[in-house]
C-alpha cells in the first residue's frame, strides 16, 4: 500500500509538472500492432481468437512477465527496485492525460471553438461531446474513472499486472483498438471491461455518499440500478449529477441566507465536479495512508 500511496502521488505531480513528457510515455502503438498481428495470424476460421474469450489470447501473453517480474520483485532485499517498478507501473498505466487538466483547459478557454475541442478532449471514447452542465459532470467522473480510479483499485488489488490488465482492457474496446477485434472477441472485451469498471463504479459511489450529500447520492443509485448485479456503469453519472445539483443548490441558499447574491461562475456543475473527485481521492489516498500508518505501527 506504501507503494501505491507513492505511485499515485507521483503520478499526479507529473502530470502537472512535465504532461506533455508523460503524455508521450503513455504510448499503446505497440498494443495495436500486436491486436493487428493476432488478427492477421488468426484470419481464418472459427478458433479460440475469434470467439468470446478470444481477448484472453491478447492480453495473458502480455500479463505473465508484468506479474512475473512483480513477483521476483517482492522479496524483501528488492524493495527499492519493486517500488520504482510499482512506481513506472502506474504511472504508465495512468490516464493517458489528466483529468483536471483537461477541466481547467475548458474552464479557461474563452473561445467557443476553443472550448468545444476541449470538452471533445474530456469526452470517453466514442462519445458524442455535449455542453451542458449534467453531461459534463457525467464526463468528469467517466473519465475519472477511467482515468484514474480503475487503475488504482486494480493496482491496490493486484499489482503492476492489475494496473495494466485495466489499462489495457479498457484500450481494447476503443476504436483504434478494436477494429483489429473480431465481433465476438470485442463482445468479450466489453464484458470484461465491464466487470472491471463495476466495483470502481460502486465504490466511487459510495465514496460520493461520504464526501458529499449522502442522502441524494443514495437515492440516484439505487433509482439507477446500482442496487443490482447488473454490470452497468450508468448508476455513477446518475448519482454524480444528483450530488453536484444537491452542492450547487445549498451553496445559493447559503449565499441567499447570507444576504448575497449568489455568484454566478463560468461552468459551476464542471467546477464542482471536479472538487468532488478530487475529494474522493483525497479519500481514497487517506485511508491508504491509515493501512500505511497501520503497518508501521504494528
């Protein structure tokens, strides 16, 4: 869990300290050519690749060294080496850009054409990018998610494999990447995907209930489905938009009760949004930081 604390905390300080550096160190060419090079080796026929596990095929070759080498790595005269590993691991594994970045670029661009490409930067894959307030908090927390909470749970949970087998997950039901998947094989890959992203999802929601409104954040869940074992996502936007509403309209009653008028800023749902991801983090990195602590102690 130290190493985790330490990776994330460096992730972060070098997406804002050199981005355009990690920018072109997150790099996947070489995963869309060895998807091409599968595709191309296995045209034919109906064989394992081109069934519903077939995404299996792809990405176990590319996992055993990564778990190899963390478990070489794990002994107790390597701890230098396995975190700098654990370090380079999620770092590599984070964003490809980050996400406050991305919110400020739009909340500083006053041009309108500037502003629609940085909404399209923001925007998931393959969606279609929107102005208004409620979808961009939906696109906030999606690309938190994606960005930053679905790396951290796997790497908390298994490792440097963790970090990539999400990363690379979520790559393959992208466009670039999945063209070189046959039907059936992408239709696994979006399960798998979808496996992954479910217990982020949920935890990022309860998360939400305890930096936020907890009430409000309870009820858009459980109206979304969130309550059920289906494996959809949709339950996060629905909560999100609900808690950044319920924020926004107590902050005007409070400026109301105070005898203010209320400040009327540029993208209030974007800015509050962002400050409740970034509390969710915060969270996140507090209760590592208590296992840390935890472990020292004992």
């Amino acid at each position: 869990m130290f190493v985790t604390l330490v990776a994330v905390v460096v992730a972060l300080v070098l997406g804002h300290v050199a981005p355009m550096f990690v920018r072109a160190l997150r790099r996947y060419d070489w995963y869309a050519a060895w998807l091409q090079g599968l595709s191309a080796r296995f045209a034919d026929g109906e064989g394992f690749w081109r069934g519903r596990y077939g995404i299996a095929l792809a990405l176990v070759p590319l996992l055993l060294p990564v778990a190899l080498l963390q478990w070489l790595l794990d002994a107790p005269l390597l701890g230098l080496l396995g975190l700098l590993f654990g370090i380079a691991a999620l770092v590599y594994a984070w964003g490809p850009r980050d996400l406050d970045v991305d919110v400020e670029a739009i909340i500083d661009a006053h041009d309108p054409q500037a502003r629609q490409q940085a909404i399209a930067a923001l925007w998931p894959e393959g969606g279609v990018p929107r102005a208004d307030g409620p979808a961009l908090v939906e696109a906030v927390f999606h690309g938190a998610l994606r960005r930053w909470f679905g790396v951290l749970f796997w790497f908390l949970l298994l490792g440097q494999a963790g970090a990539l087998l999400y990363r690379l997950a979520v790559l393959s039901c992208e466009g670039g990447f999945s063209r070189w998947l046959p039907p059936r094989t992408l239709e696994g890959a979006l399960r798998l995907r979808d496996a992954l992203e479910w217990p982020v999802a949920q935890l990022m929601t309860g998360s939400m209930a305890l930096v936020g409104n907890f009430d409000t954040v309870f009820a858009a869940w459980r109206a979304a489905g969130g309550a059920t074992w289906r494996l959809s996502i949709a339950f996060l936007g629905q909560a999100a938009r609900a808690s950044v509403r319920c924020e926004l309209e107590e902050e005007a009653e409070d400026y109301v009760s105070a005898g203010l008028v209320p400040v009327m800023r540029s993208l209030p749902e974007l800015r509050d949004a962002m400050s409740l991801v970034w509390r969710i983090l915060l969270l996140w990195l507090a209760v590592l930081a208590l296992f840390v602590i935890a472990g020292w102690v004992s």
